[in-house]
C-alpha cells in the first residue's frame, strides 16, 4: 500500500466521516409534528347518553397519527400529536405559540370560531397550517376566511342542506321550524331556513323555544315536558315535519313522540344531519369503526372522524410528497391532485375558494344511518359534494 501523507490521512478520514454523517441524517425519520388544541371543559346534555366522551375528537386524531405511521416508518416518516386543553374563557395563543416554538407546524383546533380565528392570525406568518375540526361556522369560510385554514368540519349549511335534500326528496315540503333562544340556535336555524329556500320546501310556521333554565332531567322535569311540549306544538300551521334548530341542547330531544299532532322531528334531534355516525358501516367503514373501537373502547363520533381526517391529509400529503416542507404539504393539499379516502363512498377534497373539505352528510336516527347526501337528482356540473353548503358562486370569501 502506497505511503500517505499525514495530512492525505486527515483528508481522507474527514471525507469519510462526512459521507456517514450524510448517510445517517438520510437514514433519519422526518417528523411532523402535530398539536391539538381543544376547551377543557365538561359539556352537559338532556340525555345521559348524548354526553361526549372525554376523548372527543383526540381519540380520532391519535387513530390517524397510527394510520400514518404504519406507512411512514416505510417512508422513514414520523408522525407525533400532542394534545393541548385550554379552559372556555382562556386566551388560546399562549398554547398555540408554546407548539409552535417547539416544533409543532401543524395545529388541529377543536375551538369557538373565535379563538380559531386568533390561533390563525397568530401563525400565519410562522408557516404553519391550521386545521378546524369543530367549528360549524360558516362565517369561518367566508367572510372570515383564512388562507392557512383548512376545515374539516362541515358547515351548518352543509349540513343543513344535506337534512333539506332528503326532506325534499321525501316530499315532506311543509317545515314547522322550532328554535332555540341562543346565537348558535340562531344560526342554525338561519341554514336550516336558507336550505328550504334552496331546494323548494317552505317553512309553514317559526316558533321560539325559550330557554328559561332548570333542571330538566329530574322526574318532575321529564312529567312537566311531557305536558310542556303538546302545548307548545299546538296550533301550528299545516306541516309535514317538525325541524329543530338547537344547537344549545335545550329542548329538541323531548320533542320526538311528544308533538301535538303525530309529525317525524328531524335537525337537532329525531332525523340528525352530521358529518359520522357511530352506526356508519358502508364504504368500508367497518374497518376504520373496528381500529377506532381497538384502541379507545368506544365508537367513532364525528369530531373523531373530523379530527382523524385532518390528520389524515397531512399524512397523505407527506407521503405523496415525500417532503417535510410545510410549504409544499400545504401547496399539495391545494393541488386538484389532493383527494382523500375517508369511508363515506366517495374520496373527498377541498374547494378552492375557501378551503372548506367537500363531504358526504350522513343522516341518521339514534340507531342506524336512514340515508347519506346528496341526494339522488340534485345535480351540480362541477360536483354533487357542492350541492351541500355555500357554492363558489355564492360565496363571500376572498384568500389572497
């Protein structure tokens, strides 16, 4: 062997040592690191059984960071969730900053329009994607849009639409709305009106159910709704369905078998737009149901689904990228590329004028799935996802 130089021997081992150093980092796992902010707080309902669980939602996303890691470690990715509780009347950036100072790019936020409104402005400029898994607003999408924004959960108008549809379709044209005293009762009945005038049903009569407070899950309360509802659904004007918008949880629940004149119930209780329902089978479902049951115990809701969808995307973002790069995740997602499998009988995607996720809206009783929007004949020359909810034409949002 030919004699080398001291200094050649230097050269040489340092050349080698950084061709490990290179190997090695290639061999290293990209992380993703995502955050999920969410109110600590206990909600009440009127039935025992509609109490969500503790693990609403978060018990979704840690079943998608699973589904992203079989594939991941393939693709030497690493996907990580870390939950985050804030109290109701909290300021939310401290907890938003703290993520985003150590690492954290991607923050699904299951949190009052407002405080995603915050979180969003907050980050912006620190290249991070904000993903809204609970909030229904539609003010959300349109005229408080976001351009780092993506939603997941459906709007109430989406939803809304979805329940008129089938009304429709049902011939069930004639709507006795009862609503609720508090801004979201509002608001929902507000979509609910918007969808009969859309697709040709008329609301007959409005009542306002106002919520004096009380106990109502007490015997005396449950005897004392039993004779409050019939009178208070008396003398309504000639209808086909009784729609509730409730949103508060104050009274829609003890309208089903209780009206004056025998009529199906249907929005906030009886017959339930929404985006997942523990009973959900078709599609595939079955499958995404048994993980679910495995590792929490319990059946999906739908801020599981929502939440398990959003981490979902940025899993198959990455994975179709191959890049650890915010920017392009972000740019992938926005792409007509983008579509995501998601158990509900067709792939879903974003629409381009406000990042809302275009979805299937289940329809279903306490027990079983009655029907999925939209429905068969409501037609769209772009897609038929767009029959539910606000449409780019109508739409109020202007992202840079």
């Amino acid at each position: 062997m030919q004699h080398m130089s001291p200094g050649r021997l230097f050269l040489l081992a340092t050349a080698m040592w950084l061709l490990g150093a290179l190997n090695a980092r290639a061999n290293e796992a990209i992380e993703f690191r995502i955050g999920y902010l969410r109110l600590d707080e206990k909600k009440l309902a009127l039935s025992v059984l509609d109490v969500p669980p503790p693990d609403d939602g978060v018990g979704g996303a840690k079943v998608a960071i699973n589904d992203n890691n079989t594939t991941g470690k393939f693709l030497k990715q690493n996907f990580i969730l870390e939950e985050v509780k804030i109290a109701p009347e909290a300021d939310p950036l401290p907890a938003a900053n703290k993520l985003v100072d150590t690492g954290f790019s991607y923050l699904i936020v299951d949190l009052p329009a407002a405080m995603v409104l915050k979180i969003a402005d907050a980050v912006r400029e620190r290249h991070v994607l904000v993903f809204n898994a609970g909030a229904t607003d539609d003010g959300l999408r349109e005229e408080e849009c976001r351009v780092n924004v993506f939603h997941t959960a459906p709007t109430r108008t989406m939803l809304a639409d979805g329940l008129g549809q089938y009304l429709v379709w049902k011939q069930w044209r004639n709507w006795f709305l009862i609503r609720g005293s508090h801004e979201a009762d509002q608001l929902w009945a507000d979509a609910l009106r918007r969808a009969a005038k859309r697709f040709g049903a008329k609301i007959v009569e409005e009542r306002v159910f106002e919520d004096t407070g009380g106990a109502r899950r007490t015997d005396t309360g449950q005897v004392q709704i039993q004779r409050q509802m019939p009178v208070f659904t008396q003398g309504a004007a000639d209808h086909d369905v009784v729609v509730a918008a409730d949103e508060s949880e104050v009274f829609a629940t003890y309208l089903p078998y209780r009206t004056w004149v025998p009529r199906p119930v249907a929005g906030s209780a009886g017959l339930v737009p929404s985006s997942w329902h523990p009973a959900h089978e078709q599609w595939g479902a079955t499958q995404i149901q048994n993980r679910f049951v495995k590792a929490t115990g319990r059946r999906m809701q739908s801020k599981d689904m929502q939440a398990w969808t959003a981490v979902r995307i940025i899993g198959e973002a990455a994975q179709r990228t191959g890049s650890g790069d915010v920017q392009k995740i972000a740019d992938y997602i926005k792409s007509p590329q983008f579509s995501l499998a998601a158990f509900k009988g067709q792939k879903v995607t974003f629409r381009s004028w406000n990042w809302q996720l275009r979805q299937p809206v289940l329809l279903s009783d306490a027990r079983s799935v009655v029907s999925v929007s939209p429905q068969e004949g409501f037609l769209h020359q772009l897609s038929e996802l767009d029959t539910l909810g606000i449409d780019q034409p109508e739409t109020k949002c202007k992202l840079p």
